[in-house]
C-alpha cells in the first residue's frame, strides 16, 4: 500500500475516532471501522466509483470511514493500474515514463527534480522493475548518424525540446521511441495505433473477446459470471460479500455469514442448553425423555421440563393408548376399537399396539393426526378428468351434472345434448342446436321480445322504415298484408302493391256521347268537345280554320287556325318542366316569331319561351293540387312583310301524383 493511501486512511480512523469522543452517538447497529473501511475499499476496487456507496450501518462514523477508504483504494488502483500498463503494454504515465528513462540511462531511480510525493514514487516504482516494456523502434531519419550545420553533431541534444520531432519518446541519440501497443510510421516519428485484435496479437482466451485500445487492447468475457458473482478488471469472475456491502436480506435478529456465490442467514441470539432453534430464530424445548436412551439411571422415570429434564424415582405411568392394569403394576394396551363409541365412526377399525387405525371405504382417507376418516373430494383431487361438465363431491364419492341444454349420459360422466323441439316449445318453428334451441317464424311473423318463443304478426302496414308498403291503402293480415285501390280508376298491378292507371278511352269503359271526345287522365277521364267559332270550320278533329273573307282589317286580324290540345300531369311535378312545345310545319329564313300567353294563366303558373323554330311552354310554379287550366297561347308569324296569327287552345288537367314503390321492398 502506498504512503499517500496509508496517509488516507489514518486521516479516516483519526476523523472518526474524533467524532466518538466528542459524543457522536452511533446506530442501533454497532460496527467495527475495519468491516466499515473493508465495505468501502471492496465497492472502491469493484465499481471504480464511490459516490453510491452501500449503507451498511446507521452509524455515520462507519460510513465515513467506509468512503476515505473507498477514495483510498481508488486512488491506489489507479497508481497500480499505471504502473501495470507501464510494464506490460507501454501506456503510462509521464511519472512513470520519467522512472523508465532513468533506468534506461543507469541513472538512480531517485527524481533529482522537484516533483510531486506520488509522481516520485511512481517514477521510482516503474524504475526498480528490471523489464520497462518499451519497444525499441528506432526512427533511421533522427539516428545519431544524421548531422547537424556543418555535419558536427558533437555537443548538440538530439532528444532537446524544440530540436526532437519524436510523438513519444526519444533516446539519446535522437532516436524516436515508440511505446508498446504503438508502432512507428513511415515518416519516422509519428507513432499510431497497433490493433492487436485485428493482428492476432493478443492473448485472449477462448469464451473472451478481443477490444482493440489505444496502444493496447483488453480481453473481455462473454458470458457473465452469474448471481453471487462480479467480472473483476483481470476479466476473472470475483465472489461478492453481499454480507459487506449490504444486499443480503437477513432480518435484524439474524447475523449474514458471507458464502462462495452466496451467504447464510445465522440466528444472532443463540438458545441456550435444552433448545433447539427454529428457522425464524425461536427457541423450542427439547423433550430429552423421548430419545431412545433414556437420560435417567435404571429405575427412574424422565420428565421433561422446559429447558432440561429431572428424573424421578420409578412409578408407573401409562401413555396414550395404555392403562394400567387392576393391580397396578404395568400398564396395558386400550382397545379403541371395542369402546361403545366407534372410534372410526362406521368405518372399520383396527386395533393397534397403544393406538388404533382406521380401514376407510373408498372415496376416504385416513388422517393419522386427527385419527379419522375423511372425505376425498375427488372433483378437488382431478378437475376436468371425472365429468364432462360439472362434478359435485359427495361423501365418499362424487356426482356428474351438466349445463343446461344437455342431460348425462348412460356412462353417469359424459353429457349429451337434448333435442327441445321434441318438446315444442316455439309457437311455430324450433331448430335444435347445440346444448340450446332457436325458435324461429314463418313470414310475416316475428319473435316475441319478451319469451323469445311466441309468433307475432308483424303489420307491415304499420312499417315506417323503407318507404310504404303500398301505393294507397294497405289492409294488414295474419302473416301477411294486402294493398287495394281506389274503387274507380285504377287497377290492382301484378306485384300486388302499385295501382295502376285504367285507360276508361281505350277500354271503352267511360260514358261520354258520340259528340265528345274522351280523354285519359289518372285516377279518371274527362270528356271533350269542341264547336269552332264563327267564320271558322272544322278542319280536323281537333283544329279549326278562317273561312275566306273579304280583305279588310277586321278579317285580317282573325287568327288562320286554332287548334285544342289536351295535356295531363301529376301535381308535384318538378320545376321547371316543359309541358308543351309549338311552332309552324315548316320555316323559312328570316321567319319572325311572337309568342305569349293570351289567356288562363292569371296566377302564372305557366311561361313560354321562345326557340330556334317555335316555343316551349313550362311549368314554372308548382301545383301542390289537382287543378284544370285552358291556356290560350296566340302565335304572330311575320313572313315577307306578311303577318300570320295562329291561336293553340291547351286544356291542362293536373290530377293527383301516384304513390312510388322503394326498389328495396320485397316482393311478396
């Protein structure tokens, strides 16, 4: 141990030893500054660090010294470690490199300039090794062949400050040095870096792994040492003390006795004679008259006291199981098994020497404490291996049950499922399914949400989601439904739900006379007929003509032709909808075309627009109601200077829309 470490700790042992006699009061747990100091120095050398020091004891004397001789060992190590690294591998430091060079020269190993107490102890201690480990690689470029100005180099320090060029080291005849782990560059005085790992170099053993560092390398483990181990700097698997450094966990009345790998816990108040401990540290008497060597003489009785024995003087006292006999002289073996009250309570009973035993039935155990017969629960002893479902113990045997839905089988173990529908229990369909049932409706009925087995008729006409079941009225029935029409005009549609328009024109099914024309319309028809004016005929069925008239204004300003159109739509038609379009048979270029509406639009319903070659009558309001209209619509066509005037007589019914069946419904 080096003085300044030795100094250290004596300074440690003073300042605690200070710190007792001043009155410091120490912990509950009274420890000796050697097993503190040993603490700090053992986590010192393991860890390398000593700021988390293990607390050890309550006592702040113990844990001082154990962190000065934690500091101690550190800086002892790290001297160590140096002056290791100096003679094996070349990395030291410059004290010990002082020390090197020294013996180098035939010098003494004594420092002649003032330095440090350590780093002239460090040098001194490299100094006295007869092997330094330097390795000799002397650069040819600063050889003490090359001369200096003049080609003299008598009396000129090659190795000088400012005259050598050397990284490392340099001898005296300017010769550059480089260290081991360290190898000369082609330039010859720079030194770089030998990796011995890549080189093969290295001595590692095999299970350890190679690590290249700066101008050496170190062997590193592979595996690590395991619990109760620590890997040490020598790469060697080292015991820990969890006794000295405080993570065993021995209770406060056990003392810790450190092991290889391990450590015990030891009682640390020991029984006295006539004890014995148990393993949470409680003295128990021990009953010496038991043994098989009775500790009393012949003629004498032992009777156990607590902590000890006595013997007494011979008198005959029967144990459990034994009586005296009628002359009291020796005693005699009870028979349990003849008393009134059966011992084994129904079951057989075999008399033994001083006691008795019990034969159980099957499905019983024989406790040998309590001397009874007890149930084997043997749905406890092998769950899952005796009944498929449920087992429930009984005295001296078990009983197999099933879930509900199944019913046990002939074998008393496995479970089978029960086919309910033979019970039915649904209103219509059952399905059995396993260990259950489901019971399902024709169509149109539906499950009750209550018991889940009555029918219900579903009313689909009271169904609000996926539009109306029928275009006008819907009469529910069981399982089912039925749409009917107005009594008048329409007509039930194959798929039973939509009414369709009947054609009363087409079918010959209206009442209009031979003078009128009949018309179809939804839901209905109307009949028609038409007189032309005066000074007009008939020209076709539904057109009128101007009679030739003498030419004056008044005749002139009467229109050529009026024509009677019939038209018919539904309300709620959308807007804007084009109803009717007109214009002449033919036209010539530059025709010129007036359109507007004459008469029975004064609400405005109606527009009219004008086209390339006619015009567009629509619908620009909406008509939320059946309603009829007789729209005049008057046409001027100026031809070659020549104004024409036709007039188109447009009957419009709007009649009631027809409900619209979803695409989604079913079809019945």
């Amino acid at each position: 141990m080096s003085p300044q470490t030795m100094l250290h700790q004596r300074i440690a042992i003073f300042c605690a030893l200070c710190v007792a006699l001043s009155g410091q009061e120490f912990g509950r747990e009274q420890m000796s500054l050697e097993t503190c100091c040993k603490s700090g120095r053992v986590y010192g050398l393991g860890n390398q660090q000593c700021a988390s020091l293990p607390r050890i004891s309550h006592s702040f004397i113990c844990r001082m010294a154990q962190k000065q001789c934690c500091q101690a060992a550190l800086e002892e190590s790290l001297c160590t470690n140096g002056r290791t690294s100096a003679k094996r591998n070349g990395m030291c430091c410059e004290c010990c490199v002082l020390g090197l060079l020294a013996q180098r020269d035939n010098r003494t190993c004594e420092l002649q300039i003032p330095v440090t107490v350590h780093c002239r102890n460090v040098a001194r201690a490299c100094c006295m090794e007869k092997e330094h480990g330097l390795v000799h690689q002397v650069s040819p470029l600063l050889s003490n062949t090359s001369t200096g100005k003049g080609g003299n180099t008598q009396g000129t320090d090659l190795c000088a400050e400012g005259v050598t060029r050397c990284s490392q080291l340099c001898v005296g005849n300017g010769s550059c040095v480089c260290l081991r782990g360290f190898h000369l560059k082609s330039d010859g005085y720079s030194c770089e870096d030998y990796n011995e790992c890549l080189s093969g170099a290295h001595t590692c053993r095999p299970g350890e792994r190679c690590i290249n560092t700066e101008g050496s390398y170190r062997c590193q483990r592979e595996t690590s040492c395991g619990t109760g181990y620590e890997l040490t700097n020598t790469n060697t698997c080292q015991d820990i003390d969890e006794c000295l450094v405080g993570t065993h966990n021995c209770g406060r009345e056990f003392t810790c006795q450190n092991t290889v790998g391990s450590f015990r816990c030891h009682p640390r108040h020991q029984c006295g004679l006539g004890f014995i401990q148990d393993a949470v540290g409680n003295c128990i008497d021990i009953n010496e008259c038991i043994h098989e060597k009775s500790p009393c003489q012949p003629g004498h009785t032992c009777v156990n006291t607590v902590g000890s024995y006595m013997c007494q003087r011979f008198s005959v006292t029967c144990g459990r199981g034994y009586h005296l006999n009628e002359e009291g002289t020796h005693c005699m073996d009870v028979d349990e098994c003849s008393t009134p009250h059966n011992a084994c309570q129904g079951h057989d009973c075999v008399n033994l020497l001083g006691s008795f035993r019990c034969d159980c039935r099957s499905g019983f155990t024989f406790n040998s404490i309590s001397k009874s017969c007890e149930d084997n629960d043997e749905c406890r002893s092998y769950p899952g291996r005796l009944c498929a479902h449920k087992c429930d113990n009984t005295p001296g045997s078990y009983r197999c049950s099933c879930h509900p839905g199944f019913q046990l089988a002939s074998d008393g173990k496995s479970c089978e499922d029960v086919n309910e529908c033979e019970n039915s229990p649904c209103s219509q369909e059952c399905a059995n399914v396993y260990g259950s049932y489901q019971c399902y409706c024709h169509r149109g009925y539906q499950l009750n949400n209550i018991d889940r087995h009555t029918c219900e008729d579903i009313d689909e006409c009271a169904l609000t989601s996926g539009g109306k079941v029928c275009s006008y009225h819907c009469l529910n029935t069981p399982g089912s439904y039925e749409c009917t029409c107005p009594p008048t005009g329409y007509s039930l549609s194959p798929s039973g739900r939509t009414c369709l328009d009947v054609d009363e024109c087409a079918t010959g099914t209206h009442n209009c006379s031979a003078a009128q024309s009949c018309f179809n319309i939804l839901g209905g028809f109307r009949c028609l007929s038409f007189e032309c004016p005066p000074k007009y005929r008939r020209a076709a069925e539904s057109r009128c003509e101007r009679l030739p008239c003498e030419q004056n204004s008044e005749c002139q300003s009467l229109p050529l032709t009026i024509s009677f159109y019939n038209l018919t739509f539904p309300t709620n038609i959308p807007i804007p909808a084009a109803v009717f379009r007109m214009g002449p048979s033919r036209s010539v270029p530059g025709d010129d075309i007036q359109l507007f509406i004459a008469d029975g639009d004064a609400e405005g319903f109606f527009s009219i627009q004008k086209t390339a070659h006619g015009a567009v009558v629509s619908v620009q309001r909406p008509l939320p109601e059946p309603r009829d209209f007789l729209l005049t619509v008057e046409i001027r066509l100026i031809r070659y200077g020549i104004i024409s005037i036709f007039v188109a007589k447009i009957a419009v019914f709007v009649v009631n829309d027809q409900p619209i069946v979803p695409n989604s419904w079913p079809k019945p």
